[in-house]
C-alpha cells in the first residue's frame, strides 16, 4: 500500500509540471494586439437584471412587485429610510412590543414607559386587565396616530378555564369550545370599567391545547374580534357544559400582525436600554427595543407617491394619480391602504376610491381619501404653487390686483374672473329660462339673479334676505 502511494504521488507531481509547461504566456506583443482587436463595449441588452426586494425591510420588501404607473420622478435628498433614522426622530416614531407584567394596569405601565423615555406622548393598542399578561403595543409620540387602528385589529389569547364540576369526557369540552365561534352576544363582567350594556363580538377560531380532568382546568387558545371579553366566555362555556365556570388566567399572545415571537420586551430591557443610552451613549439598544411605527403597517397595501407630492398630502391634499409611483396588487374600493415613499417612510393612511384596475387605466381622478396623516409636516419641501397659475396670482397680489387671500377685488380684471374658478367654493348648477343651465362659482354669482341660485339651492325666492350668507 505505501508503494502504492509514493507511485501515485510521483505520478501526480509529473502531472502537474507538464500542465505547467502547456500553459503559455502571452506576450506584450499579444496584449497589444487584443486590445486592437478586441471590441470591449458594453452592449445593450434586452433583458433588464432584476432586482430582489425580498429582503428589504418593513414597507420595502417586495418592492419590484408592486405595479409600475411611471418612473419619471425627481429624487429628493429629503426624508430617510425608517430604520437610519436619528435616535431622536427613531424613539419618537417608533413602538413597544412590551410583555406586560401582572397586577398594573395598562395605564400605568404606558405611564411608566413614558417616564423612562422621557417623551411627549404615550398609547397603547387595546386595554388588558391588570392580572392579564401578554401583548401590549405601546405606541410612543408620532405613532400614537396609529393608536385606533391597532385597537380595532384582532387579538389572540391563550386562557385557563376552571369548571366548577367534573365533565364526562375532554370531548365535551372541546365541542363546547367550537360551539362558541361566530358571532356571539357578550355583556360585560362586573369588574368591568365600560357601561354594562349587551354587544356583539365575533370569534373566529378557538380550540381547546390541554385538559386536566382531576384539577378541572382546561388550556384554550382563541382568536377574536376586539373588545371581546374572555372571562365571559369563560362563563358562557361553563353554562353551556351545564356545570359553571370561570376564568383562572389569561395572557395576550397576539395583538394586530404582532405576537410573541416578533421582538417583545420586557420593562427591564427598556429600562437597561435607555441607560445604556443615557450613560454609555450606546444606541443600539435602544433600537432594538423600539422599532419603528411602518411595522405595524406592514399588512396594509400600499402606494408609493413622488418625493414632490409627499408635503402637499402632509398639509392634507387628495392623493391625486399623477402623484403615483406604483401600487399594488388587489387594492378595492374603500379598502383601507398605506401611502408610503420612495424611501419606505408612511406619509398616511387611507382609504382607496380606486380598484387596481382602475389605477392602471386612468391618467387623472383621486385614488385614496386620507385616513390620518402619519408623517409630520415638512419633512420634505414644498413643491406646490410653483406653476406658471400660481406665479401669475402671486404677482397679482403684490400689484394689487387681488387681496390678500388671492380672491377678486375691483382692480381684477376680467379675463382673469372669466377664466379663473376658485376650487374653494361649491359649483351650482342651475336653471333660467332665459339662460339655460349654468355653472354658479363665486367668481360668476354677480352675473345671474337671486332667483336662479335659489331654484339651485330648492329654496323660495322670497328669502333673499339671507342669500349671501347660505353662499359663503
């Protein structure tokens, strides 16, 4: 065998030098001739090298998925990706995953994180009762805004029921648990800080984890509308096993598109975080006890706006289609949706006034109503009032040709009361029957009688009295 190894090591040895001496060096010479006759360009290609988006984060990911309406846009140096923001502007729009502990109650624990972080304004997603633990979203000053939407959201549970009598089988108790899925009429329990009136909550699943037959204690699991309450349920199973029962112990195990497993902490880790800060000026931590409010976003369907249009929306302009981007798939009418930037910030929600379909058909109309604006104003500049209209009616105003507001006065002239409609007031449509129909504005109420604009409104032309007054 060891001769074996030295043949077959010689043998490879050979081998390698002969490869060495085939292999050929080029020239100086040969170089200079490649690069005369080579044709070294970078050719245009059909294909297009795609970008996988599918680990970017928060309202990012999957980005070259979403549907293109056009990407003719001017990039502003404004804004910042959700996840780089400064520590200041990152804590004051960012959320806690908090595992509450038992005995306080939610307000005094979002009282207590407010404290620790020394910040403006503290919310959290849906009260839990002071021996419940679990899931609470504690929303910190700019997220706040997002407060009323995470309480709507649904909420999972995992409980201990306490039957006061022995039952024939864990079958029934299962059975029982099923029964209790839908729609169901709840009252609230005696302990209960809300107005005791009967009310409608929705279950939408439940099943039964574990039961001990000698201690009487069954472990279920549920998923359900909020505001449902759990200790009823309890008490409704109870009555429907025909033996009693009540809740022993709750904990909240998810709330909204977070749960357990996504990032929760403790009140020591936001503690420890932000001494480590206030001491060492280490961030980090810090960053991974909070994180940002686009998070709780991300199950929305979004639509990502120019950098020029994001302002005009923080003010509260309509989300206009010449301001889209892209947008995704399966959006519905009054669906509710993100608008996002081109860096993944959420400038607001909203509520969609246009299908898919319809987004990639139009070239003008409002595609969403605003919800609640999230980003605060000017973070990016203002870019409208800059078109050739508006400069016209800003050198009007410095002649004196319009007051102040920019509204007609008795130096305007008339081309410009002909031509001009002021979108602030309300278009009438009226009939005269020496004129026909018309469009009423303010800027042409002057030129038709009383009597036509109350024939508009359904009035009697008697009270002209107070014309002037129902018009403005």
């Amino acid at each position: 065998l060891s001769c074996q190894r030295v043949n077959f090591v010689l043998l490879f040895s050979v081998a390698k030098k002969e490869k060495k001496k085939k292999a050929k060096k080029i020239s100086d010479e040969e170089v200079g001739e490649i690069q005369e006759t080579g044709d070294f360009l970078i050719k245009p290609e059909s294909k297009v090298a795609k970008l996988d988006t599918s680990q970017w984060p928060l309202l990012l990911k999957n980005f070259d998925k979403l549907n293109i309406r056009t990407a003719h846009y001017t990039p502003l140096p404004h804004g910042s990706n959700p996840l780089k923001r400064s520590i200041h502007d990152y804590v004051r729009s960012g959320f806690i995953n908090l595992d509450k502990p038992a005995n306080p109650s939610s307000h005094e624990v979002v009282a207590w994180i407010k404290r620790i972080l020394r910040v403006e304004k503290t919310g959290h997603s849906g009260t839990l009762d002071p021996k419940v633990t679990g899931c609470l979203i504690v929303c910190i000053d700019r997220a706040t805004r997002l407060v009323k939407s995470q309480q709507s959201a649904g909420k999972e549970y995992v409980g201990i029921v306490r039957l006061h009598n022995a039952i024939e089988s864990e079958h029934q108790l299962a059975r029982a648990l099923e029964c209790l899925t839908g729609a169901l009429f709840q009252r609230p329990p005696l302990i209960a800080a809300v107005k005791r009136q009967l009310r409608v909550r929705t279950i939408y699943e439940s099943k039964l984890i574990e039961y001990d037959p000698e201690k009487r204690l069954g472990i279920f699991w549920v998923s359900c509308e909020a505001g449902t309450y759990i200790r009823t349920l309890c008490v409704h199973l109870g009555l429907l096993l025909g033996v009693g029962g009540q809740m022993q112990e709750l904990r909240r195990v998810r709330s909204g598109v977070l749960g357990e497993k996504d990032c929760m902490v403790t009140m020591h880790d936001v503690l420890d975080a932000q001494w480590q800060f206030d001491h060492n000026k280490d961030e980090c931590y810090l960053r991974r006890v909070i994180y940002p409010l686009e998070k709780l976003l991300v199950s929305h369907k979004r639509i990502v706006m120019k950098d020029s249009a994001v302002n005009a929306i923080c003010y509260g302009a309509k989300i206009m289609l010449p301001g889209v981007l892209r947008y995704e798939d399966g959006i519905e009418v009054n669906q509710d949706i993100v608008v996002i930037t081109t860096k993944g910030e959420a400038i607001c929600t909203a509520v969609a006034l246009m299908t898919t379909a319809v987004i990639s058909t139009c070239d003008h109309g409002v595609v969403a109503k605003i919800k609640r604006v999230i980003m605060e104003r000017d973070t990016y500049p203002r870019k409208w009032g800059l078109g050739p209209k508006a400069s016209q009616k800003k050198m009007m105003i410095q002649k004196g040709l319009l007051d102040k507001h920019g509204k007609p006065n008795g130096s305007t002239p008339v081309d410009w009361k002909e031509s001009y409609v002021d979108y602030g007031y309300p278009v009438l449509n009226c009939y005269n029957p020496g004129l026909g129909i018309h469009s009423l504005t303010q800027s042409k109420l002057s030129q038709f009688c009383l009597q036509c604009v109350w024939q508009a409104l359904g009035f009697c032309r008697h009270a002209y009295q107070i014309a002037p007054k129902v018009l403005l």
